[in-house]
C-alpha cells in the first residue's frame, strides 16, 4: 500500500472516497491498508481517506462505479487553504456571492 498526501490544490480526479466504497463494499473502513498494489491518499491536516480507482482489487473495482463522482473536486478544507479564503465564504446562510458559483457536493 503506498500512501500519497495530496497539495492543496490536488484535483480528486480517478479518486473514491474510502468511507464510501467500504460500505458499498461490505468491507472496513482499514481493508485497504492490506491492498499490495493500493494508493491511498489524504490532505495534509485531514483524516479522510481517498483511493485510486484504478489500483483497486478487481472485485472491487466494479463496485467503485457506485461511488460518487469526485472528478473535478477537492475538499473544502483544501479548497480555503489554497485560496486564503475563510470557510465561511462557502455557506449559504453567509448569504457569500461565492456560494452561487461553487458546486459544493456533500460526500459521506
């Protein structure tokens, strides 16, 4: 298992969000620290953890299909460190013009 800490501008293309695909999967949260050919990464200062689709055990690489696409994204945490922003430009009841123009997805 090799493990990345992505910058803070690291787009999470070709990423699954773990938490996802292990429930999708049936599988622990911590089954991919025994994957031999794995990528895990993070953010720096984050706990979440995301994998490459693509260095994903077959059998559960179909099943990644089912995860939400992250193509184009990253965490918001990673997006306000990157920009100096505070994290409140990105709430709507901020009533911040930035709100309306940021595709801000939820991901559990």
């Amino acid at each position: 298992m090799q493990t990345l800490t992505l910058s803070s501008n690291h787009f999470l293309d070709n990423f699954v969000l773990n938490s996802e695909l292990s429930t999708i999967c049936g599988i622990s949260g911590n089954a991919y620290k025994y994957w031999k050919q794995g990528v895990a990464a993070r953010f720096e200062g984050s706990r979440t953890i995301f994998l490459q689709r693509l260095t994903l055990p077959e059998k559960y690489r179909k099943l990644s299909m089912q995860c939400t696409p992250l193509e184009g994204f990253v965490p918001a945490q990673a997006f306000c460190a990157f920009t100096g922003l505070a994290s409140s430009h990105l709430t709507k009841s901020n009533g911040s013009k930035l709100y309306e123009k940021l595709e801000i997805k939820t991901v559990c």
